[in-house]
C-alpha cells in the first residue's frame, strides 16, 4: 500500500522556524500541544474520510491540520471564519498547524466541507472522542482548559494578546448554546 501525501505545510519558506523560535512563547499552551500531542495518529484515524486516502489525485491537506483549526475553533468559540482569520493572523496558531510563516491556513469552506464528510459517514461520535482525546492529554501533561460554559476555553500563561483580540471575534466570552465541540 502506498504512503500517503499531503500538500506541504510544514515550516516550508524562506523564514523556516527562526521566526516562530523568537516570537511564540516557549510556554505557550498552543507550542505545548503541537509538541504534546500525537497528530500523525489522528492522521491516520482520518484518511478513510478522504477518496483516494490521500494516495491518488491532488495531495490533500493533511487532515490533522483541519482538526487543529476545529480545535481552536472549539477552545476559543470561534466560527469557521473566525477560526480561518485567526490562523492566518495569530502566530502561535500558525505555528500550531505546522504551517509556513507565510502560507495561507485552509480556508472556512474546507473546515465545513471536513466536518460534513464526518458527518455524512455518520461518525459524530468519532470526531467528539478525538476531540475529547486531544482535551485530555492537555489536561494530563497540565495544559489548564476551562469549561464550555465559560466561552474562552484555552488558558496559558504565554502573554500576548489573545484571539479574541486578533480577530476581533466572539473567542472574549460568547458562547454558542447547542455547540459540542465545534459542530
């Protein structure tokens, strides 16, 4: 069986990782998943969505990527919109997906055309258990997330402004009654 490939994310421009190195917190709760985490193995769990499983047409983008974004969507109450705009502007974000300082993160249509092939296959309650899955080692390696109710999910002590001020976005302390885990 072939390997297999994605669209190339990963720290691939000019700047490489010098610039996230001096500007993103060493303790920030966002560099402490991406380094926590086991993404290759939600990879994984997500290619049977996908047709051709990654190994035949146009390389997709790596599914992990769109779980990261679905989970930043979740921990700071964001829409897909605000989420994609939060990405392409916060750099702890950028640096959370894997992506090149000056690459463009996916855009809201892609979260929504990712979380409706979950769906269609009927698997709500997969996708509710790798998020939940994710929450978890956070919250064992430490990582403080506050409850659903509280709008703002994510604490850190990495300073900054948060996302709620880059992008001027509902992630200051709206929530969405009805919401479970970005859906």
């Amino acid at each position: 069986m072939a390997t297999p490939r994605f669209q190339k994310s990963e720290l691939d421009s000019f700047y490489g990782d010098y610039l996230y190195q001096n500007i993103v917190p060493q303790g920030h709760f966002l560099r402490q998943l991406r380094e926590l985490v086991p993404w290759q193995r939600f990879t994984y769990r997500l290619l049977k969505y996908y047709r051709g499983k990654g190994q035949v047409g146009r390389p997709p983008i790596d599914p992990a990527i769109v779980l990261k974004m679905l989970l930043l969507s979740y921990l700071y109450n964001l829409s897909e919109r605000q989420v994609e705009e939060l990405c392409n502007y916060y750099l702890p974000a950028k640096y959370f997906l894997g992506l090149a300082i000056d690459a463009q993160a996916p855009d809201h249509a892609t979260l929504t055309v990712f979380k409706e092939r979950i769906l269609e296959n009927g698997k709500l309650r997969a996708y509710e258990r790798m998020l939940t899955e994710i929450i978890r080692i956070a919250q064992e390696a430490g990582i403080v997330l506050a409850s659903a109710a509280g709008g703002q999910h994510a604490q850190h002590s990495g300073g900054g402004s948060g996302p709620g001020e880059a992008t001027g976005g509902r992630g200051s302390g709206a929530s969405r009654p009805g919401c479970s885990l970005g859906l």
